[in-house]
C-alpha cells in the first residue's frame, strides 16, 4: 500500500477532526471514506452518461421519440396496475 500526502489548510484539518468524532472514526478512515465515496460517485457518474449517450446515438439514429408527456401518462397508468396501450413514437426530423 502506498502513501499519498494532502496540504490540509488549518481549518479544513478542523472540519475533518470534527466530522470524523461526530461520526465516530478517526480523521485518517474518515478521509479514506470521504475519497472511497467521491470515486464511486464519480464511476455511477460516469456509467450513467455513458449510457444516456448510448441512448442519445439511438435517437439520433432511429430519430424516433416519446414524449414526456405521453410517457409519464403511460407509467402513471401502468403504476396503478391499468394496461395502457404504449405511448406513440413521433419523428425527431422534419
């Protein structure tokens, strides 16, 4: 395992103590929780637009969509246990 040093201004080195005695663990878990969460949030991040561009290069391909207002209709119904018939597509392209 490798060593990484941080430059902690006095006051942020204040925060950590605090936040990490109120959460019960000492400063060094609290930080290693702190960047653990941050890199996970960057992946989940990073997935998620990796796959609205995926549905982006879809849409711009097949240039069919659904509108928000016909979907949020057809999810609220299908929520209520109804069998709606599925919104229709319209075309992107004109």
């Amino acid at each position: 395992m490798q060593t990484t040093t941080i430059r902690l201004d006095d006051t942020m080195k204040e925060r950590i103590a605090a936040a990490a005695d109120h959460a019960g663990k000492s400063a060094h878990a609290f930080i290693l929780d702190a960047i653990a969460q941050t890199v996970e949030q960057v992946e989940i991040d990073s997935e998620f637009n990796a796959i609205a561009d995926e549905r982006w290069k879809t849409i711009l391909a097949c240039g069919k969509t659904v509108s928000w207002e016909d979907a949020k209709a057809y999810l609220a119904a299908k929520s209520r246990g109804e069998s709606p018939n599925r919104p229709l597509t319209r075309s992107t392209r004109r």
